[in-house]
C-alpha cells in the first residue's frame, strides 16, 4: 500500500484499464523506475516510507500547488476558495508595465463575504450557465487579474506563506472564422521547379497563395518543421526532432534570402544551385528518395556564402531584435548546433564537461566557436522570416486560417532541447503507448517525456516558450496525440512497452497554458484525439475549444450498430478528413493496395486472403452508404469518383475543418509513413505522386485535371471562378446540408 499511495501522489499509475472491463496491473519494477526518474526514491521499504512521509507532510502543509488556474470569468480553483480566513494574496503580474489588482484578503469568519456571480464579476456568461446550471459565485474579496501568467504570493495567519504561479486564461481557445477547407501536406514531399531537392517554405508561401486564391482554401496543414537532429544519415522523420523550439533552416528556400544577391561568388552559388538541380531531378525524373542530407549539405554551403554579406542597417536591427527576443533558449540551441558540428549529435557522448550547459568548459566552447554559434542563430532567423513570409502569404490569398504547424510528441534524447533543458526532462525514460488490440507489444517511441513537478514548479516557462515560438506565425497549431496534455506512457530503458505505465500531468495547467498562448497569437487549436481516449478527455479539450480529429474510416456507431456514422452525428468541434499522414491514401484503401503492401513487408498478423477479404468488406459497405445518401453519382467500379465521394461525404457533417490529404488530389497510393517499418519501406522520404507513382512538381499540381475534379466537390454555390482543368461541365451540386 505505501508505494501505491506513493506513486499516486506523484501521479503515476500502479495499474491501467485497456479496455472498460479490464484492469492491467504495472510491475513494481516500473513504478519504482519511474519514481526514480521523477526524483524520489523508492527502492527499498525504508525509502519508501520516507519518502510518503515527506510527501504526505509536504501535502498537508501546502498553501497552494506550484502552478494554479484561473479560468477568466469562471468559479475560482479549490486552493484559493479554501485558504485560512485572513490570507492575504498579492500579485506580480507578468507585464510589469500593468499595475497589479490590489492586495486581497480573505475575509475572516466574523465578516462574512458578500459573493458575486461570476457573470457579473467577469461581465459574460458562464459556459455553467449557457448549459442551465448556476456556477458558484465569486467571493467578493477578489479581483480578477488580466489574462497572463503571474506570480502569487500568499501569507496566513500565523505565518504560513506560500508563492506560485497562476495562470489566468480566457475560458476557450480561436475558433475558425468559418467552416473551411484546406490541404495536408508533407511539405518535404512538395517539391517545385525551384526546390533544391525538397519542399521548402518558399513551396509552401506558394501553394498557400495558389490554392487560397484559385480554390478558396482556407488553410494548408503541414507536419512538424522542427529542427532535426543532423547527421549521416539524419533520421528523417518529423516527429523525432533535436528541438520543437526552433525551425529547421533545411527548410529555407535560398534563393528568398534577401542577401542572396549580393554574394559576390557568383560561380560557387550557381555550382550549388546546378546540384541542387540534379538532386531534385534524381528525385523527380529518376526514382531517388527525398535526400536530406545531401540537401541540407548544398544549402548550408550556400548560406556560408550568404552570411558573408553585410547586413543593412535595418536587417541588422532586426536581427537584433529576434536574438534578444529569443534569449538564452536561442543562444543553447545554437551552441548545441555549433557543438554537435565538433563532437557530434548526441550530447551523452561529447567530452564530460560539454554535457552541461552552464559548466565552465561550455561557457569556453561557447566563446572559441562564437562564429558558429551566430551562424547557426542566423539561419534561425532566416527560417522564422520565411514562416512569417508563408503565413502572410496564406492569408493575403484570403484563407481565414492560414497555416496549421505540427507541435510532435517529444525530442530526440540526445538532441538541443535535452541538453538545454536537462532538469525537465525524465531520463531513463521514453514515451510510448501500452498494449492494444492494434499492436499487442505496446509501442516505445524513444522521446524522452517532460517531468511534470518541474514544470509545474517553473510555471510550465519550458511549455510556454515552445508554444509562443510555434504559434508566432501560425493560424492554427496541431498537437500531435494530444491526450499527452494529461498523460503519457512511460517506458523505463531497457524495458518492453508492456512493462511502461501512465504518468499524469496537470491537464488543467496544461491546457490554460496552451488556450492561452493561443488566445495571445489569435491562432486555433486542433488535437490528434485518436484511437482509445479517455471520454472526459475529450470534453474538457471540446469545452476550451480545442478541436478534435475525426477520421472516416474510424467514424462508425460503435456504441451501437458499428455502421458508419451518420454525418449528422459528427461533432461539430474537429478537422474532419479521409486519411493522415499515418493512414493509408484513399486510392490505396478503396483498390486494398494498402493490404498488399503491408503483406509484401510481413506486417499482416492474418493470410493474405483474409485480410483482403475483411478490408473489401469494409471498403463495400463504406461505398454502399455513400451511394445511399446520393454521394456516388459516378457509380461503382470508379476510383477517382470514390475519392470524390468521400469528400462529398465530409461535407455533409458538420465538422469546422475539412482536410484534403494532398496526394489524394493526385491519386497517389504511396503512404508518407508506414508505422511498425524503419527500413523495410522509405518512411518521410517520398515525393508526392500521382497514380502510376510518377512524382509530381507543385507546378503539374496546380494544373492536374484529377485535381481540379476533386477540388470542385468544395466550390460553394455562386462562386464565380473559371472550373480547373479536367472539371466537368455539369458538377454534382455542392452537398452542403
């Protein structure tokens, strides 16, 4: 009982329930493990026993938690309801040009509080009223502070005080102006006539302003731009990063930076560009994967060129500016860049005195290699104007969101962000999922997880930084298995997925924070809510305004009949889509290429013949419901009208968002990534294509007459541009209800 009690005050999980009518213990091993990661020990009886004594004292003693929530205008939080009768409470608010709200002061037992509905304190209506139930009033004693992130401190009578930080936060996250229709793209696979071997930002700036303009698209999704761990080869997935809080310059198109033109090694430059040229020919015309290294190599040559050319005066103030803006965070990042030049990517196994950020020997390295260090906070600046460049261009197209960036899971263990941020993060340990009916193994992702006592105790400052740095240029932000915000398996090193166990966070602090920052940058908020999520997860996510991801395929009554969902039976609150980035395309769903392929790797867990058999089930019954609802005018037996259906289906629901996975518009069969192979299939190294497999440049996009018949399916009644290329005269209607 006392390692239970133990692990359930630091908010590890002693067991989990993988379905509602079982309940899987966790190995003692694990929790003992993982208490260890999060600083208390517990590997004898004794240490356990201390430890809940201290715990527990720590509990009872406790004024208020380290980070505490204030929801604008809703019930205050139990800590600050229930301090002593004469508490005072004072501010320091996180503006220090605003002046702070007064000292407040609980009142005694002998002066009763005269309470005020939240309504009238906050001057709006309370979501508990919109649904019929009063909120509890706010004491009068209090006085809400602006939206922010502040610091509190409170003294009892006798002397008890406490500090922490609070969050105030609007109560929801943006929601889209409008219902929208958009485009998901692996913006590596993008490649134009300009690329230098793959997609880039000046790609996206492009297809931003083209499809906004020409189609009416009100957003491009793109997967994480994080900045990757280097090397040879570089891992290619987005979603492995060295760090989430800053870009990676191998995005940058290079022709774009304004300095370009004035290098006066005219030769070189175009030696590179003449490489660059091949590579992306390799690519497009000669069956080569996307490369990265090569790229990242031709670029990085190209801007050593570049940054031999002066600044201007007023480039040069805002050069300036961003690096003070930035701070410390950028200065770490770009010394473990300019380190890892020297002593390669992973921190762990660089000399001793380098693995600390501020030990004397990395304070001397920062100063020998001072002139890498500004390179590499100059490509950071570079690649931030070129997100603002694509942004901008986005919503000068007319698109009502704009840019939707990727925040992925976690980081590389050996890359910038876990050297930078060495305290807040667990080690020994990685992030995972636990057994399932899809993967009986559990799944080890290898990213090591934050710790959530040292965020809460630096008010999520690590969490905070992160999401201003993303949502700086961006209409809406996608977090990646969102259900992280309040809880993730942790897997301890050297230990099977199966043996992992949940780890709480304060979803409450988390999710202000992140509606917060939010709120700030104007920007919206989608969740990838996928597969099993607990069900008050997703109402307080819906609640605050974050929206939730809705696949087709996986929308079926499964409380009921197991039929498809009717589209009115859709929620409201999501981006809606066919397929992602993790899912088969449609074309290779609805032909079972998808079910050949996963045969030819050795990931099929039946015969062949009874997964195909199960997969065309599905696919007829999915085909014969949208024929059903008049979705299927083009009859049986025809793919590309099939793909057409499905969206006409998605806009018969209600959902905000509709996203169009771009290579569906080309009818590519190629998944961008196929989960459970690492070598056996080219995962994040595949141009988009269209159906016989031929790559396809951003400029035969544009014209594609398949395209253009798929995009019609999204033009409004009463629109007034010219049809694409290969549209049919007489369209079906626009299937809005």
């Amino acid at each position: 009982m006392g390692l239970s009690r133990l692990a359930a005050l630091h908010g590890v999980a002693t067991s989990y329930s993988p379905s509602a009518d079982a309940t899987v213990p966790v190995p003692e091993d694990t929790v003992v493990a993982v208490l260890g990661a999060l600083g208390v020990d517990a590997t004898t009886p004794g240490a356990v026993r201390e430890a809940l004594a201290a715990a527990e004292s720590a509990a009872r003693s406790r004024l208020l938690p380290p980070t505490l929530v204030v929801w604008s205008g809703e019930p205050l939080p139990e800590p600050l309801t229930a301090l002593p009768p004469g508490t005072t409470l004072e501010l320091a608010l996180e503006d220090p040009g605003q002046a702070p709200p007064p000292r407040m002061r609980v009142p005694g037992a002998d002066r009763p509080d005269p309470a005020v509905p939240p309504r009238e304190a906050a001057g709006r209506t309370d979501p508990a009223d919109e649904e019929g139930t009063a909120a509890p009033p706010l004491p009068a004693w209090w006085t809400e502070p602006p939206l922010g992130v502040h610091r509190l401190a409170v003294r009892a009578p006798g002397g008890r005080s406490a500090t922490g930080t609070l969050v105030v936060a609007p109560p929801r996250a943006p929601r889209p102006p409008a219902r929208a229709h958009g485009f998901l793209v692996q913006l590596y696979s993008l490649l134009s006539a300009r690329s230098w071997g793959m997609g880039d930002l000046g790609d996206l700036a492009d297809l931003a302003a083209w499809s906004g303009r020409a189609l009416g698209t009100g957003f491009i999704q793109v997967n994480p731009l994080h900045a990757a761990v280097p090397g040879h080869p570089t891992d290619p997935s987005p979603y492995r990063p060295s760090s989430r809080r800053f870009p990676d310059p191998v995005h940058l198109r290079i022709e774009s930076v304004p300095e370009y033109g004035h290098v006066p090694d005219r030769g070189t430059l175009d030696d590179l560009r003449q490489s660059a040229a091949t590579l992306s020919d390799t690519v497009l015309n000669k069956g080569a994967l996307i490369d990265r290294d090569a790229v990242r190599d031709l670029k990085l040559q190209a801007l050593e060129l570049i940054r031999e050319v002066p600044l201007t005066p007023g480039r040069r103030a805002a050069y300036c500016d961003f690096l003070a803006e930035q701070g410390q965070a950028l200065e770490d990042h770009a010394l473990w860049c300019a380190l890892a030049e020297v002593h390669g990517p992973d921190w762990h196994s660089w000399p001793a005195g380098l693995r600390d950020p501020r030990s004397e020997e990395t304070a001397r390295a920062r100063g020998a290699l001072l002139d890498r260090v500004d390179l590499h906070c100059r490509l950071a600046w570079l690649t931030d104007g070129q997100l603002a460049d694509a942004q901008r261009a986005a919503l000068d197209a007319g698109m009502s969101v704009g840019i939707v960036h990727d925040l992925a899971v976690g980081v590389h263990p050996g890359g910038a962000d876990t050297w930078a941020q060495q305290d807040a993060f667990a080690h020994g340990m990685s992030v995972g999922a636990p057994p399932d009916a899809f993967n009986a193994r559990g799944q080890d992702w290898g990213l090591p997880p934050w710790r959530p006592d040292v965020l809460a105790a630096s008010g999520y400052a690590p969490y905070r930084g992160l999401l201003r740095g993303l949502l700086a240029h961006a209409g809406a932000l996608r977090i990646d298995h969102v259900m992280g915000l309040s809880r993730l398996w942790w897997v301890p090193e050297g230990r099977p997925p199966t043996e992992g166990t949940y780890v709480t966070h304060d979803a409450e602090a988390m999710l202000a924070v992140l509606v917060l920052e939010a709120h700030r940058a104007g920007a919206v908020v989608m969740g990838e809510d996928l597969g099993t999520v607990e069900p008050r997860v997703r109402e307080a996510l819906a609640r605050r305004g974050v929206l939730g991801t809705s696949v087709l395929w996986f929308e079926r009554d499964w409380d009921g009949t197991g039929r498809p969902l009717p589209p009115e039976e859709w929620r409201e609150d999501c981006l809606a889509t066919v397929t992602t980035h993790d899912l088969p395309s449609t074309a290779a769903r609805l032909t079972g290429d998808h079910v050949t392929l996963r045969h030819r790797l050795g990931l099929l867990t039946r015969p062949l013949d009874q997964e195909l058999t199960a997969d065309a089930a599905e696919t007829a019954e999915w085909l014969g419901y949208l024929a059903r609802l008049g979705l299927l005018p083009e009859g049986e037996g025809d793919e590309e009208g099939a793909v057409r259906a499905v969206h006409r289906f998605l806009l018969r629901t209600p959902a905000r968002l509709t996203g169009v996975w771009l290579p569906d518009a080309l009818g590519d069969r190629r998944p961008q990534n196929l989960p459970g192979t690492w070598d056996q299939y080219p995962n994040w190294r595949l141009p988009v294509a269209d159906a016989e497999g031929h790559p396809v440049t951003l400029e035969e996009l544009a014209a594609a007459p398949r395209l253009h018949r798929l995009m019609e399916v999204f033009r409004p009644p009463g629109d007034l541009r010219e049809p694409g290329p290969g549209t049919p005269p007489h369209a079906p209607p626009h299937p809005h209800p």
